[in-house]
C-alpha cells in the first residue's frame, strides 16, 4: 500500500499537559484542544489527582485522540518527560491544564516543515483575578535575548528530535523550560523558525509565576557558558557585573 504522504493535515502533533487535581480548569483546556483543525494526540500525565481530573479525562476519550496515565511523579517536569516519551507525533507541544489553545495553534501547525527546526510564536497572557501584571514576552529571541529572559513555554512547538537529545533536569523545579531552552538555542542542528502567530492563552498565576528557582538563578550562567559559548557567557558577565555596580536588578532574576 501506497505510504500516505506528510501534509499539513495529517502530520501528528503531540500535546503534552501534566495535571494534578486540574478539575477546575481541565474542561476548558481539553475544549479549546477539540476545536482546533491540526491533527493532534493529547497525552495527559496526571500526578495522582484525588478531585474529578479523572472523571473529566474520560469524557473526552470519544472526543479527543487523548491517552492517560495517572500516579505518582517527581513534579511538572518529570511529568512532561513522561509525556514527551509518550509522543507519536513528529512534533511536541506543551500546555499546562490552566492555559487555552487559540486559532492560532492550527495556523502554527500548518507551517510546521522541517523535523530539525523548532517553530515558535507568542502567547497571549492571561491574569485572572490576582491583578498582578508579570511580564510576558513576545516576539522573536536571538540567542543574546534568550540568555537574558527566558521565553514563553506555550509559544514553543518542538520536533520530536529535541526529546530524543534532550530532557527536563528535574533539579531545576520551575525553570528547567528555560535550561532546556538554552539547550537548544546553542545547538545548532536546530534550527529556530519565529512567525507572528498567537498559540495561547497563558494563565500568569500558574505553576511557574508563583515558584522560586534558586538552584536555576545560581547555575544560569554556567549554563549559558556551557551551550551557547564563552562570548555569550563573557557578555552576560559583565552585564551582571554593570547592573550590580547600578543596583539594578530584574533580568538576572530569570
């Protein structure tokens, strides 16, 4: 039989969400997957949900190509591991259950290529009722801006390559994206793709607005030295340097 050739349509991306006790915000997430055009599998990593996440999942097993595991984990990202272990697709997407898929996700995926690229847009913030206001930025990073803020984890559509190479080092407990995003933006086998294109609704009072990553903030640098080189790693040491000297604080703080 003739192999069915790779199309917009038919390419599987593979979205990954980790959850625990998620009920609250499960249902909307796992809608706004079911109304998009791509062809997506949904994995979902629960962590021993004792609330109605379960009950939830299984009301969407006839709706979505979704699959399930539910037990104890190490946290989010050894979740997301499992996850991205799990993955079929030739592409991997991460959404947290408190985050929303916009029509932009489909728009993204239609103009997924090449299996060595990592494609990526912007994500548009959500707030809630905390009335705090953290950053969230948008637009396209070079290496010198990555290594300054790290970047939205749901304006990010990964090949599947980036998880046979690499994985989430679970001692970093709310930034190991952004260790893993300085990775891949110093590897050069992949290639980085921006176009303007909203993935997301991102909820700012989730999981990594409200943690504290101090081992990241300590090793950011031997990071940056490590996977993006020592002129990149000299430029940011200095520039740590010149805002200690002018008491400025902010980027340096992940």
């Amino acid at each position: 039989m003739q192999q069915k050739a790779d199309t917009p349509e038919n390419i599987l991306i593979s979205i990954i969400i980790a959850t625990f006790n998620a009920g609250n915000h499960l249902q909307d997430c796992l809608s706004s997957i079911a109304a998009q055009t791509a062809n997506i599998e949904v994995i979902v990593v629960d962590g021993g949900s004792t609330d109605d996440t379960i009950a939830i999942l299984k009301t969407f097993e006839h709706t979505l190509n979704l699959s399930w595991t539910s037990g104890p984990d190490a946290g989010i990202y050894d979740a997301l591991n499992k996850g991205a272990q799990k993955a079929k697709g030739k592409w991997v997407y991460f959404l947290g259950a408190d985050d929303r898929l916009l029509a932009g996700f489909s728009e993204m995926a239609a103009l997924l290529k090449d299996e060595h690229t990592v494609y990526y847009g912007d994500s548009e913030p959500y707030y809630g009722n905390s009335g705090a206001t953290p950053l969230l930025l948008t637009g396209k990073f070079s290496s010198y801006r990555l290594a300054k803020h790290g970047m939205n984890h749901q304006a990010i559509i990964y090949p599947t390559a980036v998880f046979r190479k690499y994985n989430y080092d679970l001692r970093y407990k709310v930034y190991a994206d952004y260790a893993l995003n300085i990775q891949v933006w110093g590897d050069h086998t992949f290639k980085k793709v921006y176009h303007s294109i909203t993935l997301a609704r991102y909820d700012m009072t989730g999981f990594s607005a409200s943690g504290n990553d101090v081992l990241f903030k300590q090793e950011k640098l031997q990071l940056i030295r490590r996977n993006m080189g020592w002129l990149l790693y000299l430029r940011m040491l200095y520039k740590r340097y010149k805002q200690k000297l002018q008491g400025e604080g902010g980027y340096w703080d992940a």
